[in-house]
C-alpha cells in the first residue's frame, strides 16, 4: 500500500485535500515492526516532501507585510492607558536589563 502511495504522489496526483491523512498514514508507518514498512514509509514521507505542491510558493514577505500591518491596526486601535502601561513595561524592562548587564559586568 506505501509502494502505492509513494507512486502516486511521485506523480502529482495526490489531491491537496489528502496530503496530511497520507503524510500522517506514512508518520505511523515508522513505528512498525517491519523494516521494509518502515522503509517505504520513510521512502513516502521523502516523496511527500519533494513533490511539495507548496514548495515555491511559500515565500514568507507577504506574510510578514501583512503581520506588520495587523500589528499597526492593532497599535492604532489600543486605548491610551493601555500603551502608557505598555511603554512603562518595556521602559522598566529596559532599564532591568541595563541594570543585568551592569551587575554581570563588575
């Protein structure tokens, strides 16, 4: 059944909705008794990952514009005493870390 899989997903035709019950089906497998099925499995999980749909288009920029977007709505939308309070913590924490460094120093 591994040798199966390992067939079809070499030919691209694993459906995307099926990746991870394979891929988990293939994790498993790697706990048999069974050198061979721990081999084939191993073979599988190598073939799930080079023939990654995903592979070149998981470029992590848009990700990250989006996350410092998020996080300048979520600054914009804060309440006033909640970014005092915020800044007096980064402040004193600053200021904790100065003083560490100051102490490990001597």
């Amino acid at each position: 059944v591994l040798k199966s899989w390992i067939s079809i997903v070499k030919a691209g035709a694993l459906p995307i909705d099926q990746l991870m019950s394979v891929t988990t089906i293939a994790a498993d497998r790697l706990m048999d008794k069974t050198v061979m099925v721990r081999r084939y499995a191993m073979q599988l999980l190598t073939a799930i990952l080079e023939h990654n749909p995903f592979l070149g288009s998981l470029d992590p920029k848009p990700y990250q514009d989006k996350l410092a977007e998020v996080y300048e709505k979520v600054q914009e939308s804060m309440p006033t005493d909640i970014k005092d309070a915020r800044e007096t913590s980064r402040k004193d924490a600053e200021d904790d870390e100065t003083r560490r460094k100051i102490d490990e120093a001597a």
